[in-house]
C-alpha cells in the first residue's frame, strides 16, 4: 500500500530487492554451508551439535549483518533517506540526548548479550534434550531446498 502511492518503478524496485534477497541469500547459504559442514565433522560434531550451532550462528549473524546495515544508513545521514524519517524536525537522540543514548545503548546491549549468550543456548539445549538429541530432517547439502522452493512456501 506505501509503495502504490510512489507508482509502480518503485514497487518494481521493492519487489526486486525482496526476489534478489531471497535468490541471493539461498545461493550465499548453498556456497557456505559446504564449509560449515565440513569443519564440523572435522571437529567431530554430531547432527544435533550442527543443528544447535547453526540455529545459533544464524541468530547471531542476521543480528549482526541487519543492525550494521542500518547503523551505517543511520551514521552516514543520507538526505535521501533522512526526508523520510516520522518526525523530520527533530534530530536522531543520539545526536540530540548524546550522554542520555549512550547509557540507554549500554544498558541494551548488556541485555541482549545475556539473551544472546545466555539464553539462547540455554533453549536451544533444552529444546535439543526434549528431542532426545534427535535431528529428524538431513543436513546434506543436496538436500538444501531451492530458492523457488522457499519462494513458493512464503
């Protein structure tokens, strides 16, 4: 509905991004996780320990990636980007209430790294317990479902 009313190039871009992301990420999963695999069985992990580890460094990395990104829209200040902020009159806090965000960045990030290193795992191993350490699906590469195959279940 936001991107009707820009007219249909920017609905054709948006929706090329999202088609790209999806083609593009399956492809960057299907290259790396060859390598995932084989360092895990060179370090002598068992199904479940791959599936925890994964499940984990996923979390782990999309939160990385996808912050980063928008720090670095946020930190460059682009105009293009800037004229469509919700309040366009006032400053971001950090710039505005420096000491303020930094304190409240802190005490965010103390929280999330407890969740992430923390927690996680903790559910994640509880999760794996309650299945008996069963893995039910195959990890094989050959195995991986194709981006189509992704594409139509979304």
């Amino acid at each position: 509905m936001r991107l009707r009313n820009k007219g249909p190039f920017w609905l054709s871009v948006s929706i090329a991004m999202n088609v790209g992301f999806l083609f593009g990420s399956v492809e960057a999963f299907k290259a790396g996780f060859p390598i995932f695999l084989e360092v895990t069985k060179q370090l002598g992990l068992s199904k479940w320990h791959i599936s925890f580890c994964s499940g984990y460094l996923l979390t782990v990395l999309c939160f990385v990636l996808f912050n980063l990104g928008f720090f670095i829209l946020y930190a460059l200040q682009i105009p293009w980007i800037e004229k469509y902020k919700v309040m366009k009159d006032e400053k971001w806090p950090w710039v505005e209430q420096a000491e303020g965000w930094k304190a409240t960045l802190l005490a965010s990030l103390l929280r999330f790294s407890f969740n992430l290193l923390v927690l996680l795992p903790l559910f994640l191993y509880i999760l794996s317990i309650g299945k008996g350490h069963e893995i039910r699906y195959s990890i094989a590469v050959e195995d991986l479902p194709s981006a189509w195959t992704l594409a139509w279940q979304l």
